[in-house]
C-alpha cells in the first residue's frame, strides 16, 4: 500500500516535468516535419520549374478558325466559308541567359501540299544575343519590324476576325526576311530596330506577291530597315518604319528601282477606351499602272465593356495604284464588330464588313472567328 | 545601299566593342529589394502553403494552376514584401510588390527574360499599382492601361499585383 502511494505521489509530482519534455519532444518533432515538408516542397517545386522553363525549351502557339459569310455585287464573288486559317506552333529555346532561339511554324488553310488552298510556312528562326542590358542582336529569319500587326498577330490580340486590309494589302503583313538586325532602347521609352535584310521580289507592282518568304530569296539586292518606336506613357505607343531596297526587280543588271515604305501608327488605350490608327506609304520607282505610290490608313477605336467584352469600329481606306489618280483604284472598308474573351488566352469574334470598292464590287457580309494562344 | 551596310557595318562594330555578351534582364536582385524595402532590416521569411480555398482563388487570379505549392513572403506589421514569378509568353518574369495597409507600395520588375514587352518594367507602366487594393471577386481597384505589344507581360503584372494583394489578405498578423 505504501509502494503505491508512493509511486502515485511521484508520479504525481514528477508529471509537470514530464508533461514538459513531452511538449519539448513534440515540439522538436514538429520542427522536423515542417522542415522535410519544406524539403519536399522545395524539390517539387524545383521539379516543375525544370519540367516547364528550367530545360530552357519552350513550347507556344495560336490558331484561328474563321467563317466568311459575303455577298458579292456587281460581279465580286460571294463567300460562304470555314475556314481554320492559321495553326501556328512557337519554339524557342534559351541556350543560356545570354543567347536565345525563336521560331514560329505556320499551317495556313488546314491542308498543305501540291493542288491544296494552305501552305507550310517557316515565319520566324532566329538566334538572338543580348549585347547589354539594353541592346540585342538577332540573326536568321524574323518578323519585319513594321505596323501594329505584323509582329503581334495573336488572335486575342486584336479586333475583327480577319486582319485589317491595310495592313494586308500594304505593309503587307505577315511579312518576314532573313538577315541581321539590332534592338534595344536607348533612352526611357524610346527603342529602336535596324536591320539588313532580304528583300522583296516586286514583279508588275505586286508588293504582297513580292515576298519571297525566304525560299531561296533572291539576295541580289537586300533590304534595310529601321524602326523607332516610343512608349513612355502607359497605354500608348507611337512608332515608325522606314524600308529602302534598291533594286526591287531583284535583276542582276540593268535595272536599280528603288522601293521606299514609310509607315506610322499610334496605338493607345486608356481606361476602357482603345485607339488603333495607322498610316503606310511605298514609293516603287518607275512602278506603272499607278503602282508608283500605294498607300493606305486606318483608323479603329473601341471600347472595352469588362474584361471579357470589347467592342470595335474600324475604317480601312487603300489604294494600291495611288500613283495615277485617273485610276479609280481606291478601297474602303468599314467594320464594326465585338470580341468576347472567355478566358484572357481565348477569344470569340463577329463582325460585320461593308466595303466600298472600285466599280462597287463589293463583298458586304459578316465574320465569325475563333483564336486562342498559349 | 552601300552606305546602308557601311552604316550597319559600323553600328555593330561600335555596340559589339562598347560591350560583352551580357545577361539582360536583371534589375535588381531579391535581396536587394528586400533590404530597399525594410530599411536594412529584413526581416524572417514566412510562408503561406497555397492549399484548398488559397489555392483555388490563386488558380483563378493566375488563370491556371499555380507551380508552386507555397509563397514566401516578408513581413513587419502591416508591411509585407512579395516577390513572385509569373510567365509573360514564354519565360518567367519576376516582380517584387510591396503591400502597406492593403495597398501597393511599391511594384518592381526584377528579372525580365522575354524577348518581347519589356517596356513594363519601366516606372511609368508599373507606378499605376501605386495605391491599388483588391476588391470584390479579386479584381484590382484601378485599371491598368497595357502596352500594345507586352499584352502578355502587363497581364503577368497584373496577375502578380492581384495574387499579392490577395495573398496579404491571407497572411496573419504579426506585431511589429
């Protein structure tokens, strides 16, 4: 009895202490669980960075499936189409912090190859080297450096389902050369481009049927291009191209025609509303049929409702034989539509164009398109 | 077109002899941030474990899951300092934000690696955080004007700004 309630005593007194190093103990164990749990956490985290950026190769893309519902006048063909106009696929890889690779594979018109409406295109490859922290080089082949569009042409990215036909028919986007080419910023907002480049195989005028895309290009006469660009207040964006190619034939002797493109725009948004116009000039020396001057502008506000809606109007004047004014050569176009952006990579357009053209052949009707990049 | 490429010729010459091949992209480190932010005095790295209701409303704010199971942050009082990764297009983009009361601070472009849109790290882009909090349904209370051409890179801001802003809303407390 007495063992007992000696033993009881003892306990009693003795459990403060051992209630004690019980929590000392628990704590300490706690201690261990958090830090092999911040240990496991760290390796998966560190496992998911290497499985999306850490292997420095990068994988991209946007598509967009168009339908065309037009009805001709006057002789202009009507059009009721689907279309999946373009499936692009970007890979890039970072072969370290310095030196980089771009590239940019397009499937126009779902189907490729000979008597097919698409077409495989090579539209970017280039390495690019960081000089300094604001200067950069680039070598291969690379979007031009002109108009709104040309370098930043994800669905998402832009209103209407189809591109703006000026810079279409113009600039003529989506335009690319292969060559050298230097960028960067020289001041607070101000950047530059200036490039050597090959150029456009120009027959009869045809400035969009000039590109030569890179396919064994005649390199007999190559390109320079520069662009300075100004985005020091927020939402805005100024900028200008200039082109000079000599020799615009592409002809080894006998022929030095020159071909100048001067092309401006604004891009601005503030709060909901947005502002896009742009201005773009070629001057093709000894161009007949009035193909010496084409020019054309555009002129497109919105307004953003929410995140999600936005709507657009759009004025698209062009004139591809600017250069003879008895020529009644000169297109407008107006549009007017809204993009619904389901999720900020996704995006649901209609619009409806009415056009204004040349003997009024015109194809008046509306779009539906559908765009995604990722 | 000859004085084109002599012109070419000689920009190149003079910017490959001004400079070596260097790593563009980093304008300040972390821990220089953070030392900016606290005065010298940084203090212990805390942790918010992104799980259940945290994870699905950063999943929402970053428009997909996030790849990180837990965020670190700084803190002193009402003070927090945030420094997250976010890809613009392709590569990371690294943005420290300070939150004081609820409110931005201070937002930073620390690491830029994109080819494309880099225009976001300068202050007249990133000052328009100044003073932005969070209101109903994770929106941020100001509008932020884009870039035309860093579409990507202003909504990787945005969405960082947004996820900081909600991530504080989240972290306890501490005395000062």
């Amino acid at each position: 009895m007495l063992n007992l309630k000696t033993l009881t005593a003892a306990i009693f007194i003795s459990s403060p202490a051992l209630v004690s190093a019980n929590e000392a103990d628990l704590q300490k164990q706690i201690d261990e669980l958090k830090q092999q749990i911040n240990a496991t956490a760290e390796m998966v985290e560190n496992s998911s960075a290497k499985s999306t950026s850490g292997n420095r190769t990068t994988i991209g893309g946007y598509g967009e499936l168009h339908y065309n519902n037009w009805t001709g006048e006057n002789g202009a063909k009507s059009k009721k189409e689907l279309d999946f106009h373009r499936f692009v696929l970007f890979f890039g890889h970072e072969f370290n912090d310095s030196i980089r690779f771009f590239s940019e594979v397009e499937l126009e018109h779902s189907i490729a190859g000979e008597g097919q409406n698409g077409e495989v295109e090579l539209e970017q490859a280039y390495v690019e080297f960081d000089l300094s922290q604001n200067h950069r080089a680039k070598g291969g082949l690379f979007l031009v450096p002109v108009g709104i569009l040309n370098e930043t042409h994800e669905p998402p990215t832009f209103y209407g389902v189809e591109r703006n036909p000026v810079e279409k028919n113009i600039v003529p986007t989506t335009w690319w050369e292969a060559g050298l080419a230097f960028s960067g910023e020289f001041a607070k907002g101000w950047s530059y481009d200036l490039g050597l480049t090959s150029g456009l195989d120009i027959q009869d005028g045809n400035i969009r049927g000039g590109r030569q895309k890179v396919s064994k290009a005649n390199a007999e006469h190559l390109m320079g291009v520069g662009r300075i660009k100004w985005t020091g207040i927020s939402g805005l964006e100024i900028a200008a191209t200039a082109t000079y190619q000599d020799g615009y034939e592409q002809v080894t002797a006998g022929s030095n025609k020159t071909a100048q493109l001067f092309e401006t725009h604004v891009a601005w948004t503030t709060g909901p509303f947005g502002l896009r116009a742009l201005y773009a000039t070629w001057n093709l020396q000894d161009a007949t049929n009035g193909r010496d001057q084409q020019t054309g502008y555009y002129v497109e506000p919105a307004y953003r409702i929410n995140d999600q809606l936005g709507l657009f109007v759009r004025y698209n004047s062009w004139d591809n034989q600017a250069g003879d004014s008895n020529i009644d050569s000169e297109k407008i176009q107006y549009d007017a539509g809204i993009n619904y952006w389901p999720h900020p990579n996704v995006v649901i357009k209609a619009d409806y164009q009415k056009q204004e053209m040349p003997g009024d052949k015109n194809q008046n009707g509306f779009n539906l398109g559908l765009g995604y990049q990722f | 077109m000859k004085r084109i490429r002599f012109t070419l010729l000689i920009f190149s010459v003079t910017l490959l002899a001004s400079t070596m091949l260097n790593a563009r992209g980093v304008y300040q480190s972390r821990e220089a941030f953070l030392e900016e932010t606290f005065n010298g005095s940084v203090p212990k790295a805390e942790v918010i474990w992104l799980s259940g209701e945290i994870k699905q409303h950063a999943s929402e704010i970053l428009h997909h899951k996030p790849n990180f199971l837990r965020v670190r942050y700084w803190a002193l009082g009402s003070k927090s300092a945030w420094v997250l990764n976010e890809i613009g297009k392709e590569q990371p983009i690294t943005v420290g934000i300070v939150i004081e009361n609820k409110k931005i601070k201070h937002l930073r472009v620390l690491e830029f690696r994109e080819s494309r849109g880099d225009e976001v790290r300068h202050p007249f882009f990133t000052k328009q955080f100044l003073d932005v909090q969070l209101e109903k349904e994770n929106q941020l209370s100001k509008n932020i004007d884009g870039i035309t051409g860093a579409t990507l890179s202003v909504r990787a801001l945005k969405s960082l700004a947004t996820l900081a802003l909600y991530l504080d809303s989240k972290r306890k407390l501490k005395a000062q």
